[in-house]
C-alpha cells in the first residue's frame, strides 16, 4: 500500500474534527475525497500530507510511519498542490517549477533538472508560461504552472512508485479548467501514480475517480467503487440534499442531479 | 529551446551583477578611507594599506596621513561594511522568513529591542558597584543587544505568525508597539541618566560610525560577519519559504529548523550592529529591495548582492555624514532615514498601484 492511514483522530480545542478515519491509496489509482464544507477534508489532506500531526492513529508512506522519513526523501517520491499559492514575489513560472527538485539537489543534475522542467512544462502545455512572472498569471494558468512543479517534483527515476495529493485542486478554475486538470489526474494515475484528490462536486469527482471517499462530519460515511458510493442515500445523508442519481449520457458514470 | 537560453541570459546577468557590486564596494571603500578632513588620493590610500601589510609603500605619503588612515579611517570604514552587510543581508533573509518585502529589522522592532538592552547595560552597567568598563563592557554589549534583537524577532514571529501564514497588518503594528515601548524604555533610561550616558544613548538612537577602535571592532566583527556569510547558505530554503511555509515542507525543506536559524543569524547580525552602531534604520529594507528591482527574488543571486550593495550603500552614507557638515558629523541614522523614508512611501504607493496586496 503506497499511502495507508489507521484510526485517525484530530481535534482542535476540544471539537473533534476527525475520528476514525482510515484510508488507503496503491499506486496507479486515483481516490478522490468528497464532502460537505466543514467536514474535515482540508484538515484530513493536512493529515495525510504530514503537515498537521494525527492526535491519535497513524499515516504511513510506502509501509514506513511519516514521521521517520527524511523530508527531502518524502519529497522526491511524493507531493502536494495546494489549493493556491501565496507567492507574491516575482518569480518566473519556469523558476517556480524548477523548485520542485528543490530535494533532489545532490542526486540529480542541473542538466537533468532543466530537461525535467522543461518536460513538466510541456506535460501540463504550458511552455509558453515559462519566462512569464507568476503573480501576474492568470488562476488557471498558476494552477498549471503549480501543476508542472509537483510534476517535476515527483519525476520519475529509478521506478519508485510515487503519491500526488491535490488539496481541492480546483477552487477558483472555471469549467473546461476544472476537467483539464482532473484528466492530467487521471493520466497520472494511469501512469502508476498514486492520486489521492479532495474535492467538492461530486460530478467532477464521479467522472474520474477509480474510488470515492464520502467524508462527513468527521467520519468516512461511504468509501469505495464510485457507483457503490454515490447512491442517492449517501449523497443525501452527507450534503443534506434530495438527489437523484442517474446515469451520465455517454459514459454511463453515475451523476447527481439536485431535486 | 527557448527557456534554456533564457536562463542563461539571466545566469549571466546576475554574475555579471555581482561582479560591479563587487568591484562597486572596492571603489566605495577606498574613496571612503581617502575623503575626509584630510584628503588621501587613492593611491595614496593603497600604498599605505600595501606598507602595512608588508608590501612596501608604492607612492609617497606622510606619515601622519598613515596614522589617519590606519587608526581613524579604516576601522570606521571596516564597520561600515560589516555593518551595512549585516543590516541587508538580515533584511533580505527576514522578509524572506515574513514572505513580506517590508520586513526590516529597525520597522518591526527589533533594532529598538536591541538597543533598549544595550542602553540598559550601559546605564545600570555604569551605576553598578563593579561599574563595568573597558572590554568587558564592549563584549557585553553586543551580547546584551542580541539577546534583546532575538526577543524581539521571536516575539513577532510568533504575534504576526498563524497556521503557517504571516499576516501584514499585525507585524507592522506589533512593530508599531515594540517600537513604541522599547522608545519609552529607552527614554526612561535617558531621564535617569547622567551627562555621559545621556551622550551614549542619544547616539544609540540617532546612530553613528565614530569612535570605533579596532578592539571594539574585533570584538562584534564575527558576530556581523559569522550570521551575514552563513545565511548565504540558506538561500534555497529561504526561496521555497516565500511559497508559504506548508509548501516548502513539502518541497522537502526541514521548515521549523530553517526558521529558527534565520531568526537567529537575523538577531545576531542585527544585534552586534546595533550595539556598535545604535539604530541605523531602512538600510535592512531599501537594499533588498534595490537587489530584487533589477535581479528578481531569488534568494541565491539576492542575499550576496543585498551583502556588497548594503556595504557599499553604508560607506558612502557615512562618507556622506563625515564630510556634509564639516567639522561636526552628522549621525548617520538621520541620513539613512533621510532617504530611506521618502523610499518607504514610493513603495508603498508603487505595491498599491500594482494591487499586489
């Protein structure tokens, strides 16, 4: 199991945020979270990612306890894009992506970085970003330009199986932006990535999840094959909403439709 | 491959950059060591300096010019840089730990907090049975100044600092208040004071170059030197910081460890200045800045041009000083402040102008 966590409680000033929750992600597939506002999905990212620690259970990367692992070792084989980025300062967006190989400084090349930049760049087609300054980008095209530097982050070498967890990835993206960057998920984890995503819509999240993860106050309420989890009951019991579910037209994936 | 080149262009530009700020910094230290009450030409300065060590005069010059410029001008211009090195490299690695460019040790306080504890030994030091005199006194000072900077950097973080993010608005006015109640302290000290140590604490405030020995010099020299040339090496975490501190956790940084070195280097730096030097404000805030307008932000290219820039900007401010009002001085804070207020305010209005807050 490539990202496994057990029992994991949180709570902050005596409210219990999260209890119980058990997760796990193998590589080559993409899990997606989903959930209403408030019910612990930034702060079960925050979990997973090693950013906040658990007050009770455990989350392990490749069979080994988060905190055991050298930051820089973590780094190379996993990484995170967070919702947006605060970075102010003008950077150019190629400077942005290449510091993702920030932990490979010792192991890998300058030469070689510059290649896998270059490579990333490509991969989320945003060359002509490169020598653009950051600030002044537009939020689809940070998220790109966030998306090549997780990539060159976690570029593969050696054939170690590497994790991509994406913290509501699509906030602040219109709608052909949204799916452009939920297919790159996909893709990735077509490519023996692990991709763990929360999200908000359950659609987004149906169309291209292997698995769903329904998290409701605190607790994982349903967690499987999409079609087993979204079911009209689930749905209705986490988000407090009268759906039906129906099939999508073309690729017959269950879709929500509010009543 | 247009990227590739375009790095190289860049690449090139900032060794080239650097070059001139060095080359900058020579020019501005010998004019320094030279102009004054009594004028050295260059060359003059150079054979002087190639005598003492050893080389053999190259031109002729007076032995009373020697004396100026060994005993008077050349500890005071050697501060000067130490100083100016240690203001802007400790501002740039600050507004790097803040993620905010109007992080400057003398506006959030810490400047004032060191000179409130170095004010303190000096005056309860003098009134102390076992007064403290001579070396002892010089050694403590500093100490006393970067403790007092440490606390104060300390405390900000930690009042400015929440769930990883710094907000803006609460550094600068818990700036504002440490200012305020480290300026109530120090005039406090000033109404209990004598004649002599009156002299001593105006200069803390006002700030000045005069008077160093090379003793003293000696003394605070590692603790300017030691923190500006070890936070070089801290350019690359330096760099994921200002992507926010989550970020650079996971781009593999051990975060919590590069914060408290920087706002140790920063205290240390910041504190042995202060204590020969009194409060010299805005040099830790207008030389980054001047670095990241013509070199972008990143840290490695920054924090050795703020180095030479802040060296050179400090030699040419005092130069400035000594000679504007001759035969009186003027102290170097009021000339600092001077133009870096005025620069302050453009910033401020240039950072609106491009809603980058």
């Amino acid at each position: 199991m490539l990202l496994e966590a057990r029992a994991l409680r949180f709570a902050r000033r005596d409210r219990s945020i999260l209890d119980g929750v058990s997760l796990a992600v193998e590589a080559g597939e993409l899990l997606v979270v989903i959930g209403p506002n408030g019910a612990g999905k930034s702060t079960l990212l925050h979990l997973l990612s090693g950013a906040l620690a658990p007050a009770d259970g455990e989350v392990a990367f490749d069979g080994q306890p988060l905190g055991t692992w050298p930051r820089a070792a973590l780094a190379r084989r996993r990484a995170v894009l967070p919702q947006s980025s605060e970075l102010s300062f003008p950077f150019r967006a190629v400077e942005v992506v290449l510091m993702g190989r920030s932990a490979h400084a010792g192991t890998s090349s300058q030469a070689h970085d510059r290649e896998v930049v270059r490579q990333a760049l490509e991969a989320v087609d945003a060359q002509h970003l490169a020598e653009r300054v950051y600030p002044t980008l537009s939020g689809g095209e940070r998220q790109r330009v966030q998306l090549a530097r997780v990539l060159a982050q976690i570029w593969p070498h050696g054939g170690e199986a590497r994790l991509l967890l994406l913290d509501e990835p699509t906030n602040n993206l219109d709608l052909s932006h949204q799916h452009q960057l939920l297919r790159f998920a996909r893709r990735l984890a077509d490519r023996e990535v692990g991709v763990l995503a929360v999200l908000h819509d359950p659609n987004l999240a149906a169309l291209y999840a292997d698995r769903l993860a329904v998290l409701a106050e605190g607790h994982i309420l349903s967690e499987g094959p999409v079609a087993e989890v979204l079911t009209e009951e689930t749905v209705g019991r986490a988000f407090g909403l009268d759906v039906a579910v129906r099939p999508h037209p073309l690729s017959g994936t269950p879709q929500l439709f509010t009543i | 491959m247009p990227a590739v080149t375009a790095d190289d262009r860049h690449a090139a530009r900032v060794r080239l950059a650097l070059l001139g700020l060095a080359a900058l910094l020579v020019v501005a230290f010998l004019l320094s060591v030279g102009i004054g009450a009594v004028r050295i030409a260059p060359l003059e300065v150079l054979s002087i300096l190639a005598e003492r060590l050893g080389l053999g005069p190259l031109v002729a010059h007076e032995p009373m010019e020697a004396a100026v410029v060994l005993s008077i001008r050349l500890p005071r211009a050697c501060l000067a840089v130490l100083v100016g090195a240690a203001l802007a490299v400790a501002g740039a690695a600050m507004q790097g730990l803040f993620r905010n460019p109007l992080a400057d040790p003398g506006l959030i306080g810490i400047s004032t907090g060191a000179a409130l504890s170095a004010a303190l030994v000096i005056v309860l030091g003098g009134a102390l049975p076992l007064a403290l005199t001579g070396l002892l006194r010089d050694a403590l000072l500093p100490l006393a100044a970067f403790v007092g900077g440490l606390a104060v950097t300390w405390l900000v973080y930690r009042i400015a600092s929440r769930d990883g993010r710094t907000e803006v608005a609460t550094m600068l006015l818990a700036g504002i208040a440490i200012n305020a109640v480290a300026g109530a302290g120090i005039g406090l000290l000033i109404f209990a004071s004598d004649d002599q140590a009156l002299r001593d604490l105006n200069f803390w405030l006002l700030g000045s170059l005069g008077g160093v020995t090379w003793d003293r010099l000696l003394i605070a020299a590692p603790f300017m030197l030691a923190p500006a040339l070890a936070a070089l090496w801290l350019a690359r975490p330096l760099n994921a910081l200002l992507f926010g501190e989550t970020e650079a956790l996971h781009l593999g940084f051990e975060v919590e460890r590069v914060k408290r070195l920087v706002v140790v280097l920063s205290a240390l730096a910041v504190g042995a200045s202060v204590a020969l030097t009194g409060v010299i404000g805005f040099v830790g805030l207008v030389v980054p800045h001047l670095v990241r307008l013509t070199l972008g932000p990143d840290h490695r290219a920054l924090l050795p041009a703020a180095l030479m820039l802040g060296a050179t900007l400090l030699l040419l401010a005092d130069l400035l000083a000594r000679n504007l009002v001759l035969p009186a001085e003027l102290p170097i804070g009021i000339l600092t402040s001077c133009v870096g207020g005025p620069f302050f305010l453009w910033l401020l209005l240039r950072r609106r102008g491009l809603g980058l807050w």
